[in-house]
C-alpha cells in the first residue's frame, strides 16, 4: 500500500509532526509506505513564531509545488491531507485536483474552519465559510482529534469519521522523582502564537509567585508573556521538551471558552500527564475529558479556582504524587502512540480500499 502524506509543514510543525510524522516508522513496519509532501517551508513557521511578514514569494512557490506534485497522485492508494491541501484557496481549486485522484483521508486537530466561517472578512467567510465541509463530505475518512471536530465533520455529512486524539510515545517521557525543600515549579509549555493564554492565569501566577509558594517555567513563550513576573524561561526545541516538563510539578494550560479552543485536542495536557505530572487546565473542549477533576487533576475557571488548586498542589506533595500517577496511567490506557498505531493502520487499510467520490461543486 502506498500513501501519499500532503502536510502542512515539515516535522518542524507541531500538528504535522504529532498528527502525522510520528507515525511514519510503524507504518513502515506494517508495509505501508508514505512518501511525504509537505506544503509551506521551515521560513514560514520560522516567520510566524517570530511574529514576522511571511515570506510571500516562498509560499507562492510552494504552492505551485504542491500543485505539480499532484500530477503523481495516481500511482498512489490513498491520499492523507492536513486539513487541506491550499489553504485560503476555494474549493473549486481543490475540487479539480482531487477528482482525478485516488481516496483520500482529511485530519484535523483544530477548528480550522472557524478561520473561514468565522473570519471578520464577510469575502473570506461567502467564499470559503463551507470549503471544508465540502471536503470532508467527499473523503473517504476523516480523522479528528475531539469530539467538537466530530460533530462539524459528521454535520457536513462525512462518509466515516474516526476520533483519533492527539498521542504521545511514552518512551520519550520520563517520570522524575518529584523534588523536595523548594517552592515547586508551575510549567506551561507552548509556543509564541499561544502563550497569550497566560495572560488569563497572571493573577494568581503572580500570587504564588512573589509570595514563594511556587516558582514558575514557560517553555516556548515570547520573552514579554507575562511581563516581568519572574520566570524559568527556555526555548522550545523537540529534543529537550520532555526534559523540561520532567522537570515541572504542576503544568498547566489556560484557554479561553470560544469555539476555536473548543477545537484544540489538549496536547500540553497529555505531555504534562505522561511524565506524571498533575495539571490544573481551564474546562473548556477536550480539557474537561482529559481532566477527570480531582484524580488526575483540577479543572478551574476563574482567578480563584486557579489560585485554589494550584496552592492546594503547592502545599500537598502527596496529592500531587497521587495525581500524577492517576495522570500518566490515563495517558497509558488512551492517549499512547503504541495504542493508536494498530487502529490508524486499520482505518487507513480501510479507507484506501473505498472508491473516490467525483466531486461537484457544493
């Protein structure tokens, strides 16, 4: 069986690496070869961390690129797209690529659509508010990471849609011993385009903080997130990230309650988790299933539940042991890269063997 891999980004991009490229040696040993095409380049994602102008020229080319690569899409059983195969474009550019083409499978692990029907711009939401909709309805598989993706792909009227959550290889997180005789260690883990978050949890950070009832890391964050509140700070880079949450003894993640949070499949939750750490998580989307309140972890809402539980767990080592554990046996039973590996080859094996639908234009 061959599969064409159509990625966002290189392994470089957090989605195509989780969603994607993580899986691509155990399907090589099921027999199954992909070959990969990622879309925008490395100066892209550098541009928009670095909150710089995106390199124009470089997308153009790229996606003239993709344009001509799928000239070879015939010799291929089964297509697997990142949430589209050109972006911003309207369907009708799609439409015409894929209807001389095998199956394929879409995969989304964000709200991508609310970009389209969402978007300020009444243009962007006439031409493109129902572009995805339209897409998945034709797949032959569409793989989401949360229930809240499952509804939009299901209300477009998908053939299939399979629930696949964000996962994680378990050999890459260690457990550390928890340490004793200091204030312990608040962590988050992100990137410059979500430490906005942290704005929504700056009080009772700031509380624990300067009173030296914890002391606090961000990793991936800009260094103006969260002003001058002292902080641990490091950059993000994929060899050293299980190292850095090792080294927390509560993560966190804040969100805010829309409909594109809602979307979001709670990775940070899932990392702090497999290195037996307990989180404190705002309840909103997948947080609330991640987060079973007062096993694995506390869910908290306003200034003063966040303040609550994360003191509660500063003061209670044991607890925090004991969520810990709860936590990283969750992600054990559901949310291990050994334990998704037989169900994708499985759906993927499925969806190369359905006919592909000639597309209209609706």
């Amino acid at each position: 069986m061959r599969i064409l891999l159509l990625s966002r980004y290189s392994p470089r991009g957090p989605s195509s690496r989780l969603r994607h490229y993580q899986f691509l040696p155990a399907l090589a040993e099921a027999g199954i070869s992909v070959a990969v095409a990622p879309l925008l380049p490395d100066s892209y994602l550098e541009a928009l961390y670095a909150g710089r102008a995106r390199p124009l020229r470089s997308i153009a080319l790229a996606y003239a690129a993709r344009v001509r690569q799928m000239a070879a899409a015939k010799s291929y059983d089964l297509l697997w797209i990142e949430k589209e195969l050109l972006p911003w474009f309207p369907y009708g550019m799609e439409r015409w690529i894929l209807n001389s083409a095998p199956p394929y499978v879409v995969d989304f692990d964000d709200a991508w659509f609310h970009h389209y029907d969402r978007s300020r711009w009444p243009l962007v939401r006439r031409l493109l508010g129902h572009k995805l909709d339209t897409l998945m309805r034709h797949a032959a598989l569409v793989t989401v990471g949360n229930d809240y993706l499952a509804e939009r792909a299901e209300a477009a009227g998908t053939r299939s849609v399979v629930i696949l959550p964000t996962v994680v290889d378990l050999v890459r997180y260690p457990i550390a011993p928890q340490r004793v005789g200091t204030p312990p260690t608040v962590g988050w883990i992100g990137s410059p385009i979500t430490d906005h978050y942290l704005s929504l949890v700056e009080r009772p950070l700031k509380e624990l903080v300067m009173g030296n009832v914890a002391r606090l890391c961000l990793v991936g964050a800009t260094p103006a997130a969260l002003g001058a509140l002292p902080a641990e700070r490091h950059d993000w880079r994929e060899d050293t990230e299980t190292g850095h949450i090792a080294a927390f003894d509560i993560g966190i993640m804040p969100l805010a309650d829309t409909p594109w949070e809602r979307g979001k499949c709670g990775y940070k939750l899932i990392q702090y988790m497999a290195c037996g750490k307990p989180v404190v998580a705002s309840p909103v989307g997948i947080n609330r299933d991640i987060v079973e309140h007062g096993v694995n972890g506390f869910l908290a809402e306003t200034p003063e539940e966040w303040a609550g539980a994360l003191r509660r767990l500063a003061a209670d080592p044991d607890l925090c042991r004991r969520l810990g554990a709860a936590g990283r046996a969750k992600v054990e039973r559901h949310y291990s890269l050994t334990g998704t590996v037989p169900r994708l080859i499985e759906i993927l094996r499925q969806a190369a063997g359905r006919r592909p639908e000639r597309t209209d234009a609706s």
